[in-house]
C-alpha cells in the first residue's frame, strides 16, 4: 500500500474530522499574522519568502508532515518521537519554534478525547512531560491519519495555507507590490507540486 493511500483505521470519519486538520493551518496562519518572525527582515520581503519555500517548506517541513503521517498510519511511535528530536535540531526552524509549538500542542489538546489512539495518547503525554515539542507539522500529519485524510491533499493544503499565511505577514510588514505578490503566492503554491510528490516518495 503507498503511503498516500495509507491510514489507520479512523474511529471517526467524515468532514468535521477533516475539519479539525484544516483548523490547525488556520490557527497557525492566524499566529503567524499577530507574530510574524523574529528573525525576518520583512524590508526583503520576497528574499524571505524565496528562502523559506526553497530552505524550510519544500526541504524540511513538508517531508516532516509526509513522515508523522506515514508513522502515525504505522503506530511506529519511536520513529515519530525521534523525527520529533530531529526538527527540534534543525537551525532553519528555530525562528518557527515558538508559533509551531503554541499551535501544536493547542491541537494535541483537540486529540485527548480520542483515548482509543494510542500512539496520539502518548506523544501528547510525551509533549506534557518535556520529553517531545509537539511540533505543528508533525501533529499535522498525525490529524491527517487519524482522520483518512489523503496525504496529498494535505501537504497541498498545508502549503497553500503557509504560504498565503507568511505572505500576509510579510506584505502587512513591508512597503511591497501586493499584486506582484499575489502572483509569487499563485506560482510559488504551483511550484511546489514536485516537492509534495517527493515528499510522499520518501521512506
């Protein structure tokens, strides 16, 4: 079975399910408007946003939700604590840290009903007890399992919505062209089809 297709058996299907991903993206884009990034020097605004798509989204984060989802399908739960420990390490990600764990351990919070799944269970005990970050990317790809959610069409999504997300704060931030960024934003989202294929390719 591809890892595309694969999923745990849901306990609960259907849209609203599906809903609860897509709101962890919308949580994140909305922080990202109130908080931007500390690091960013918003003056170049297309620079960052060119640096972030080709160093952090394409090469790090969409593999990651591509790996939490294919863990979480395969209760593999010390693979999913180790890629955990892995983006913890990463320096490209540090300037994200804050927003990323606010909004996934915010989202964790909306997975501790679901006491029949285990491997969820324990990386939000895990997440509480310091011994993981409860980074938004990789409890993004756990909602995607437990909800059946296509993996595709969830990096899709997650990238569209980052993307359009860091565009905001970028042009709220900066005297830009907003048409012309609207046309990065359009093409940028196109571009980026070969790395969601890469991504679901990645053991």
């Amino acid at each position: 079975m591809s890892p595309n297709n694969m999923a745990p058996r849901p306990k609960t299907e259907g849209v609203a399910e599906q809903g609860e991903a897509i709101a962890l993206l919308g949580e994140f884009s909305a922080l990202l408007r109130r908080l931007g990034s500390p690091s960013v020097d918003h003056a170049t605004a297309h620079g960052f946003l060119n640096a972030y798509q080709s160093s952090v989204l394409a090469p790090i984060e969409l593999p990651a939700i591509a790996r939490a989802f294919q863990h979480a399908a395969r209760g593999q739960w010390r693979e999913l604590l180790a890629l955990d420990a892995q983006l913890s390490a990463e320096p490209l990600l540090q300037p994200f840290a804050d927003g990323s764990r606010q909004i996934g351990r915010l989202q964790l919070e909306r997975l501790r009903p679901l006491r029949d799944e285990r491997l969820t269970q324990r990386y939000l005990a895990a997440v509480e007890s310091g011994q993981a970050n409860g980074w938004h990317t990789v409890v993004y790809g756990i909602m995607l399992a437990i909800y059946s959610w296509p993996l595709r069409q969830g990096l899709i999504h997650y990238g569209r919505e980052t993307i359009s997300g860091l565009a905001t704060v970028s042009g709220d931030a900066a005297p830009i062209n907003h048409e012309a960024l609207r046309a990065w934003v359009d093409q940028t989202i196109v571009d980026l089809n070969g790395a969601y294929t890469s991504s679901i390719a990645s053991p």
